[in-house]
C-alpha cells in the first residue's frame, strides 16, 4: 500500500511538506515515494496529502496506477471537452 509520483511531476515541492510520513524525497528527474514509508495518510487524514495539494493532474498514482487527481478532477473541464478544444486551438 503506497502510492507513487510518476513522470508527469514538476518538482513544485507542494506535497514534500505535507507528507506526515516523510516518505516523499527529492530525486531525478522528479520527486519519489517511498513505499516502505507511505500509508496513504490512513488514519492521520481522510484523504493522502500529497495528492489533495498536488496541482499536476494524474501525477500520483494509487498501487493499481490510477490516478488520485484524474483528467479534469482540477480544472473541471471534461477530458473530452479539453480535446475537443485544444484540437480547434491547433486548427487556427
């Protein structure tokens, strides 16, 4: 039971103060869980730390590798409708 910061990180360094566990940690080419660390804030908060400040949507991930924060969670756009505009954006 851990999650994990994928790719898509940009080092805001949001989440690293947040952690109550101190299990997230600076590393190449962007921040890291440890899992031996990490226990999803079960019993200190309701919901992970890390993802409820993470501004970057689907950057952490759940063990089965879904999102905490998926499409369109933050901005409130609709995956499809975000496509659907950018794809007109690219046309002009």
């Amino acid at each position: 039971m851990a999650l994990q910061i994928n790719d898509l990180c940009v080092n805001c360094w949001a989440c690293k103060p947040l952690c109550p566990n101190r299990a997230i940690y600076e590393a190449l080419p962007h921040f890291l869980i440890d899992p031996a660390k990490c226990t999803e804030c079960l019993g200190e908060f309701d919901e992970p730390q890390c993802a409820a400040i993470c501004p970057i949507e689907c950057c952490i991930v759940d063990e089965l590798g879904e999102p905490l924060n998926p499409p369109g969670s933050l901005t409130g756009i609709a995956p499809e409708k975000m496509a659907e505009t950018m794809s007109l954006l690219r046309a002009h």
